[in-house]
C-alpha cells in the first residue's frame, strides 16, 4: 500500500515530534532517548558518546526500526503504528539519508547513484522533474555541492575520493527535495577543510527546499552550522 | 528512462549488479549452462533413439518370425542384434502371404556375414515396401537392386567403411561374429547397388537375394561344407533354390484394422509355431528394459542441474556478505524489504534464464558437431530441430528451481534488513 500525498501534513507542521521513545536490541540492551521537536526547515545537530545509540535513533526516524515504547510522529504519520510499507513508503518519498561512508552502489554510476531515490518514490521523481529532466536535476544536483557533472557523471564510487563520494551521498539524499535529510556521522570520513565545506553545501542545498535536517556527529566543532542541539546520554 | 515504483528499478539493478560481479556470475551461468545442456542432451537422445527404432519398423504391420519372446523377434529380425533359435519354414511362410487381408511381406534371412556386417537375404518386395522413417521407401545412392543370384547391394555404412563402390567383388562368409571364419569363398558376389543412408541398420547389411543365401549353401550341411560334394557357382545356378526356411518376414497389410486377426491367425497357426508381432508392441517392451537405463541417465543429469544449482546458491550466499552495505543502502533510499528480496530472487532467475539459454545454445553446438558421428556409430539421427515441449518444460523447471534457490539468500538478506535497520554490523 503506498502512503497518499494528503496524509503527510502541511509544510508548516512539524517534521519530527517524538516523546518517550525506547528501543531494546536484541541482547537486552535498552537505549531510552528525549523527546525531539522539529519544525520545517529546522535543523538539529545530534551527538553523543559512542554506544549511546545515535544510529538506533535515526533508523527509528528513518522507519526502519520500530520504538519499543513512546510516541514517534515523522509528518504526521505515527511511526510507532504504522505498518512497516507505510513506513517504507514514507522514508521513499520524504526522507534523504546519508551513511557515514560507502553510500554508493559500486556497480551504478555517480548519475545513476544519485537518481537511485527517485527510482523508488514516483512522488520524488516527479519533484525532481519539475524543471526538467531528471538528468537535467541530476547535474544541478552535482553542481551545486561543486562537483563538476562533466567529468563525475559518468564513473563509478570506486574512482572517486571519500569526500566526493559523500558530496554525490548528499545529492542522492536531497534529490526529489525530501522533506527530511538524515546523515549519520557523514563528515567522520573527512577531514576538516573539507568538512566545513561539505556541510556548508548540504544545508544550503536544505535551506533551498526548505528541508528539516538531523545530522548526527560526536565533533561538536561541528554544531554551530546547525540551529539546534540535542545531546543523546549513553 | 527511469521508472519509479515497486517492481521498477529491480531488474536493471538486479542486471547491473550481476554484471558488476560478472567475474563469479560467468563462472556460475557456465556451471548452470553445461547442467542443461546435458539434461537436453540426455532427454534429446532418449527421445531420438526411440524415432530411430521406431523408424525402422515404420511401414511394417507385424514381424513374423519362430515362437520365441516378441522383444527377441523384434531384436534379432528387424535390429540384427542377436540371432534366431529357430527358423520359419517356407511353406508357412507362403501360407501367411496369401492370407487375404496381407498387402506385401518381406522374406529376411540372416545368418551370414561380410567383414562384420550382416547378410541379409529377402526379395525384390524388400525394395518395393520397405519403409523407414516417415514412411520413405528406400533409394538407391549409386547402382539398383539385386537382380542375379550374386548380386548384392550395401547399406551406406558398409560402403563408406569399407570404402565399395558398385562392381565390387564381395565374399561373404558363413556365420556371424568375430569367431566366423569360413568363407564362401567359391561363389564370391559383385556390388550392383548403394543405398542411400536410412539411419536404420539396413545403413549397415549387405542384402542379397534369397536365392544367393540359397546358392552360397547348396554343398552345406549342418554348418559345414560338404567335402567331396562341392557344387560350384555356375551349377549353383541351375538348382533349385527355393528357399527351405527363412528367419523372419515382415508383413504389411491392406488395413491396419485387421492386424490383431492377423496376428492370432499366425499365433494360432497349426502347422508351425510361429509368433506374430506389433513392431509398436515390441518396441514398447523394449524400452520398459532399456527406459531403467534412460531413467537412471535423466536422474544423474537433474541431479547434476541441482548440482549446478547449488553452485548458484554458494556463490550468492558468498557475495551476501560483501553486498549487506548494498542492502543498506537500498533500504536507505526506500526499498523495501520485500524488493531486497525480490532483488535477489530477481538475480539468481537471471543466472537461471542466463544458464538455461546458454545450454540451450550450447545443446545445439554440440549437436551440430557431434550429429555425423551418432548417425555413424550409432545410427541415431540427431535433427537440428527446434526444441520440443519436454524440453522447453525442463528448461522451465530449471528456471523455477534458480529462482526457488534463489529464495534463501534472499530471505536471508530480507531477515537481515529487518533485524540491521540500516546499521551494518560486520
């Protein structure tokens, strides 16, 4: 079942509202987690200690993971009950995510890496193909996190350096202007000039779409880019 | 270009990412392909061998021959493999081709040999009605058929093997086998005919007139020339010879509906124990013997497609490692966990479709090569035909049973991007 338009809310309503959120992993051990409230366009720096389950968090934002207990509402869709399709379909057409490194199909090119997420949401391809072709967006895309189109296009992960391989993660994650954009840890394999940069073209590629951003990282030089902080005790 | 949705993206993924590993993926479509080729090939040949035999008995309504067992009879008439134990008198011959529902008989009588080859004595009726195949009469490739005593015409094989050619003078010798040593050296015959190749073993006798059996053991008594008593071959000419007894005969008739009379008529004779057989009939007891053998060849060659198979799934399973990532990011971009199923479900019916094609092709080749050979060795005719139900249904299962084992990789995978949520845990 696919998840219509109408049930995501309106652009001003917020993105993310959780409260009481708990999720035990197989072994027993239980990760409790506070409350988030995030307004569109908002964006929210997330760190903590390692082991603190920072990752646990942004696959329960993502849908991926169920919360044991709490409330979980990702644009007005309960993600604490909706059924793992909605979830999925939800994550589709709303949500961009980046790893903390390998985000690239070795065996797609940039391009084709970068236009993977709108091969699963027609909603996101459709976005992305308001001003064009999905090409055509493909390229904005690359530019504007100053990768030149011409040359990356058409090579595989493998031939790019790490940090222009998280630059083409976030070009995949922002294409079709999902509503939300999670990054895990995405700069960890960067090293500090490029590591400004980067995020410097990712929020401003966010500010564009008006898109709400949780950015996970343990460098807390790092959070003043963001307008908000929440800190996740182990 | 792109399509979004569900099923979308699965199968150029699923091609790209085999074309990605296409090092491991050759080596597993080969596997597969080679699997098929010899399943078709094990059911091709089953198939065909049953056409030729068949083929061979195509024009004629019931082998008549001495009562033994009808698998026998059909052998030893009609297959040259093996000899009779008993003969049939001429006189019962006569009386069953004047039957009146009886077309045509062709008289056979064997028992000699030429250089390994069988000798087989009959009548100008042997060219008239013979048939083979589907229903074609016998042509001749160089030469005509026996009109003199010693004249003898040669199957396609014996005159490529032993390289004759029409004007020969052949000596036929008295037996068969390897332990045949006497010659009828005395009365030596002359090639006037080649048949055309039948696929049959006509392709391998030396045919002679009855008259020629008759004339070549006219001194001959109890297996042995009579010394003393000798009789050369122009005095041969003036006997009589009218064959005594003959080893078997063919019998075509005016209606195919008045063949079980027939038979119980022969059956019932009262003169002479003879037994009437449906070439159909004999033939289907034959392969109720020889089809164990064909069983346990079909057998080998699925379990050698499972084997095939298998080597899919270990290799898949290996790759499930290295692609959890892979997984991951699927999963990040909005797979769900049903398409990283499908993904690899999707991948190994590809392998599958991939080996079946393959084999197929690989079927052909090999037939194309090895079809002189077979028609040569073993008088099996392999025609470049397109394939048959049967085979298209294997090839099917084939494909079933790649994408069923496909099933558990990618429910491994499917349990783990449950579990994992988008973590990979190595």
């Amino acid at each position: 079942m696919s998840l219509s338009q109408a049930t995501v809310q309106a652009l001003d309503a917020p993105v993310i509202r959780s409260s009481g959120l708990t999720h035990t992993w197989r072994g027993g051990r239980s990760l409790r987690f506070p409350a988030i409230e995030l307004a569109a366009g908002e964006t929210l720096f997330v760190h903590g200690p390692s082991g603190s389950g920072k990752s646990t968090l942004l696959g329960m934002l993502a849908g991926v993971l169920v919360p044991d207990q709490g409330s979980l509402n990702v644009l007005g869709v309960s993600l604490s009950d909706a059924r793992q399709a909605e979830r999925d379909r939800l994550r589709a057409d709303h949500v961009g995510y980046i790893f903390q490194q390998f985000n690239l199909l070795p065996y797609l090119d940039v391009a084709a890496n970068v236009a993977l997420a709108c091969r699963f949401s027609a909603p996101r391809l459709a976005t992305a193909t308001t001003h064009g072709s999905l090409d055509a967006e493909v390229n904005r895309l690359l530019e504007a996190l100053a990768l030149a189109p011409g040359e990356l296009r058409e090579r595989r992960a493998g031939e790019l350096s790490v940090g222009q391989q998280q630059r083409v993660a976030a070009a995949r994650a922002l294409i079709g202007g999902p509503r939300l954009l999670i990054a895990d840890e995405p700069t960890s394999a960067l090293d500090s000039d490029t590591r400004a940069a980067f995020i410097e073209l990712m929020l401003a590629e966010c500010t564009r779409h008006r898109t709400s951003v949780v950015f996970v990282s343990h460098d807390l030089s790092l959070a003043s880019h963001f307008d908000r902080m929440l800190r996740i005790a182990a | 270009m792109m399509r979004a949705g569900f099923w979308g993206p699965l199968p150029s993924l699923a091609l790209r990412s085999l074309w990605h590993r296409r090092g491991s993926v050759l080596l597993t479509v080969a596997t597969i392909a080679l699997s098929v080729a010899l399943l078709l090939g094990v059911e091709r040949l089953a198939v065909e061998s049953r056409r030729s035999f068949a083929s061979t008995v195509s024009g004629t309504d019931l082998v008549v021959g001495a009562r033994s067992g009808p698998v026998n009879l059909l052998l030893y008439a009609v297959f040259h493999v093996g000899d009779a134990t008993n003969n049939v008198s001429w006189q019962s011959y006569l009386d069953v081709a004047h039957m009146p529902e009886v077309e045509w008989t062709i008289p056979i009588s064997l028992g000699d040999s030429h250089r390994g080859f069988r000798v087989m004595g009959t009548t100008p009726d042997f060219y008239a009605h013979y048939r083979y195949g589907d229903h074609q009469p016998l042509g001749f490739a160089s030469g005509g058929a026996v009109a003199d005593v010693y004249d003898a015409v040669i199957g396609s094989n014996v005159a490529v093997k032993l390289d004759y050619a029409v004007g020969r003078k052949i000596v036929l010798t008295h037996g068969t086998g390897v332990g045949a040593q006497m010659q009828h050296a005395d009365k030596p015959f002359r090639v006037v005919g080649v048949l055309q190749p039948t696929g049959t073993p006509i392709d391998d006798t030396v045919v002679v007139g009855l008259d020629g059996i008759e004339a070549i053991h006219i001194d001959w008594h109890a297996g042995i020339r009579l010394p003393g008593a000798e009789v050369d071959a122009e005095q041969a000419r003036h006997a009589d010879l009218t064959p005594k007894s003959i080893t078997a005969f063919l019998v075509g008739l005016h209606s195919r509906m008045a063949v079980f009379g027939v038979q119980r008529a022969i059956n019932d004779y009262d003169q002479e124990a003879m037994l009437a057989v449906l070439p159909g009939v004999a033939l289907q007891q034959l392969w109720s013997i020889v089809g164990v053998a064909q069983q346990a060849l079909r057998a080998i060659s699925v379990m050698v497609v499972a084997v095939g198979l298998c080597g899919m799934l270990a290799a898949l399973l290996t790759m499930l490692g290295e692609r959890r990532r892979e997984m991951a990011i699927l999963r990040a971009v909005g797979a769900r966990p049903a398409t990283v199923f499908g993904l690899l479900v999707a991948e190994a019916g590809m392998l599958g479709l991939a080996g079946s094609v393959l084999g197929l092709a690989l079927l052909y080749i090999a037939m194309a090569l090895a079809r002189p050979a077979f028609d040569r060795i073993a008088g099996i005719r392999l025609p470049l035909t397109a394939p048959t139900a049967t085979e298209w249904l294997l090839l099917g299962a084939v494909l079933l049973a790649s994408l069923l084992a496909g099933c558990l990789p990618a429910w491994i995978a499917y349990r783990r991007s449950l579990a994992d949520g988008l973590q990979v845990r190595l």
